[in-house]
C-alpha cells in the first residue's frame, strides 16, 4: 500500500504551524453538490476536527461520494502548500486540487494492463519474459513463468528494492538477485509488491510500444477524461500550481516536513531523460507502484467506471471478463492460503484491487464500518504522509452502486499512531470512511453484505461551493 523513496534535499524543508512565523487564516470547509443538509454539516464537521486536532492534526483532506444514480458530493479543507516564503501565504486546497495518490496508482496500472488485454496486447496468463526481452524468473524456480495475473493478485514471489532504478541495465539486475524474491514459489504466497508493478509498467511498455506515461493516457486517462499524469512534469502550469505538497509532522513538534511534491523541486528528481523515453528497458522511473498525481474529481471517473461495470459514456471501455477478473477473488487469507497481511488490513485480493471482506477480529481487520455489513472493492494508499482510499460496490441494479473517494495529503506522528477500533486503519480513516458510508449506505440499505446506495433522487449539482 506504501512506496518509500529516500527523501531529497528539497523535501526535507521544515515549516511551521505554529509557535513559529507562518500564520495561517482561518480554516474554511467547502462543500459541492450537497441535496441534504444534514450530510453536508456532518462532513464539514468531520473534516474542522480532523484537520484542527491538537494532539492529531492533518494537513488537509479532500473527499467525494457518488450514488448509482449520478449524483456527486465532494467537500474539502486545509492547505496544498504551507510556505512562509509564498507571496500568498500558505494555499489552500480547492476543487482541482492534484495529490501523488500513491498506491491508488495501481489500480490505474491494472485498469490500463486490462484494456491491453482486452485488446489482446497482453496476455495476462503469458510468460510476462516475452515483452521484458529477458528472462523473469525466480533463481529457486527457474520452470515457473511469472505472469500479469501474479503480479496484479500479488502472488508473484518479487519482493522489494529500492527505487527508482537508474536505468535498464540495473533492473535486469534487480531481476537476478535473489535478494529480491521470496523463498516462495511464485502463485503460492500473497505478499505486496511494490516493485513487481515496476516490472509489469515495463512489460506493459513493451506490449503498447510507448512509455509508461503515454500509454497511461492512451489506454486510461484520456478516454475518461483525466488530467491525471504519473509525471509531474507533464503537468500543465494550471495542475503545477495546484499540486499539493505531502507533509508529515514529528511528535509534538510544530513542525511540518514537506516530503514529496514540494514547490519548485525537481519534477524528475532521480530519473534522467534517456531513462523516462526508453521504451520496456525500465519502467520504475516513472513510479508506476504510487506516482500517479490526480484530483479528486479525476478519482471519481476511474470509481464511475468501475461502479458502471466498466463502461463509460455509452461504450465499453473494460470488457464484461476483465470487470469478472478485477473482483473475483484471487486470494484470500486462510490456512491454506496464506500471506502477508499489513497489519491485518489486507483479508482478500482480486485483480489490482482489494476485496474489503467485513472482517474485524483480533489482528485488526478490513471493516470499513463499525456496523458491518459492508463489502466493497478499491485500493488505499499511504506514502510521505499521504493517506488515501477509492472504493466502489457494483453490481446488476446500477442505480444501488456506490463509491467513495477520500485524500489526506499530510499526517502528523500522533495521527498515523492512532490505530482504528474495528479495523488495522488508522483511527482518522475509519472516521473519514464511517461518515462518507452513512453518505451512500445509510442504515437498513444493505443487501447480501454489499452495500447499497441511497433511493435515486436528484442529478449531479452544478452550483458553486458553499464554503463554512
């Protein structure tokens, strides 16, 4: 769920808050698209404690709900850049906003490794050596091929290295190491993978004959829409201005540390221009496992597709089999499937996305809601001190599909300590994650253990944010 690189210079500036110069205005709540009072204060609620907490504060949270229907709700508070030297002061999150996502990025990778194979580029079965142009193999199982489908289910016995790798000469090397793979045969053990993903990018470059960021918008982000990029340079100066800077704050310090995405840094700090246009050599530059930087808005339409099943604006853009092998279970925790938890949190993997199962037990668990009862599909992620999550239920009565998108873009020490009652999630996300499904499930909504949204009423509103 997590991809860590060693912090650059740049990254490590320290900023205060408070007992220090940087004075920050009052924090406004924004809301859009609200058609209920009461959901709409509840949120604005939420998001003033969770962000002003003294003992566990965070930088800002920007969330957004949507019904089968088509109604959409977001609200959003605090700052995209704290900065005693900016002529404005410390900014704010707004609407368009754009945050480095992080694990969330795969689930992207996987939609886009889907469409390749649904357009039969990939085959998610096939020996994934014959796009790498080397062998992949595991030193200890030399006969067992590693394949898109073992990586996407995290079954693929790779574990990590550091990244990103410099150019293709040292991932053919990553590949050979021992070091970097699991004393398990690849299939039989469920362990996340960061680098794995850096390998399928590669694999997927050479099946579309473009580099990852092109083929990322060709066979994702353009046909929905986005304006989402892996490359922070390939931002427009409008997204460059609205990115916002991933943050964490030491324990009792009134300090906060900018770690990624930090004003006038480098957009390509580790990766030279040879390596970004080099085609299957070495996809890892790009940051495949965690570098996508996206709005919120832009989450939603990746959550729309997947609640419509995978079609999108009257055409078919997953086909009906890839939808089936996104959310069948491709894993799921047991004696005799067993795997590497994180904490308790992941119970059951499909196809580059968790199956949120409804457990809560003694080593934590993936409840989503203190009630129960609620399944759902998505991906969370967590790096530099960002926390975020896109969830979705979907199923043959489209007007009862859900989904939920939630990014926090800075933590502080006491925040990411503070462990959930019912669950392995940090103690802030199950309180952003219970009142974003009081949204969309509200009580007795609930069929089969899936969550059901509310009865269809109003479309999408178009008026501007109330802000509080």
């Amino acid at each position: 769920m997590s991809d860590r690189r060693p912090p650059c210079s740049l990254q490590r500036r320290q900023l205060l808050l408070a007992g220090g110069g940087l004075a920050l205005p009052a924090l406004s709540v924004q809301a859009q698209g609200f058609n209920d009072g009461e959901a709409r204060q509840a949120a604005v609620e939420l998001l003033r404690a969770l962000i002003t907490d003294l003992e566990r504060p965070l930088t800002g949270a920007s969330l957004a709900w949507m019904h089968g229907d088509g109604r959409v709700s977001r609200a959003w508070a605090g700052w995209r850049t704290l900065s005693a030297d900016h002529p404005s002061g410390s900014l704010p999150l707004e609407a368009t906003s754009l945050f480095r996502v992080a694990s969330i990025s795969k689930l992207a990778l996987a939609l886009a490794a889907l469409r390749l194979h649904d357009a039969r580029l990939l085959d998610l079965d096939a020996d994934l050596s014959t796009w790498l142009r080397h062998p992949l193999r595991h030193p200890r199982f030399p006969n067992t091929p590693v394949t898109a489908r073992l990586i996407l289910s995290h079954r693929s016995s790779l574990l990590e290295t550091p990244m990103p790798l410099a150019d293709g000469d040292a991932f053919r090397r990553a590949l050979t190491q021992p070091a970097n793979w699991s004393p398990e045969e690849p299939g039989r053990h469920f362990r996340y993978s960061n680098f794995a993903h850096a390998v399928l990018a590669t694999a997927m470059e050479s099946a579309a004959r473009q580099p990852f960021d092109a083929l990322m918008q060709r066979w994702l982000l353009d046909p929905l829409g986005m304006g989402a990029r892996y490359s922070a340079a390939a931002l427009n100066a409008a997204q460059r201005d609205q990115l916002a800077t991933l943050y964490r704050k030491p324990d009792r310090s009134p300090q906060w540390q900018a770690q990624m995405d930090a004003r006038g840094e480098p957009a390509h700090p580790y990766a030279t221009a040879s390596a970004l246009a080099a085609v299957g050599e070495n996809a890892s530059v790009h940051s495949p496992q965690g570098g996508l930087r996206s709005s919120v808005p832009d989450l939603c339409r990746i959550a729309r597709l997947l609640m419509q099943q995978g079609r999108w604006e009257g055409r078919r853009l997953l086909s009906a089999d890839s939808m089936v092998q996104l959310t069948r279970p491709h894993w799921t925790w047991g004696p005799d499937s067993p795997g590497e938890t994180a904490g308790g949190l992941m119970r059951s993997w499909g196809l580059g996305c968790q199956r949120f199962t409804d457990v809560s037990d003694a080593r934590g668990g993936d409840r989503l809601h203190s009630r129960g009862g609620i399944r759902a599909f998505g991906h969370l992620g967590s790096a530099y001190g960002l926390h975020s999550g896109l969830l979705f239920n979907t199923g043959d009565n489209a007007d009862l599909n859900w989904g939920v998108v939630y990014v926090v873009n800075g933590t502080s020490q006491g925040a990411q300590e503070s462990a959930g009652v019912y669950s392995s999630l940090r103690r802030f996300e199950e309180r952003l994650l219970e009142i974003l499904l009081e949204f969309v499930v509200p009580p007795g909504a609930q069929r089969n253990g899936i969550g059901a949204a509310l009865t269809p009423s109003e479309g999408p509103s178009s008026a501007p944010p109330e802000t509080t």
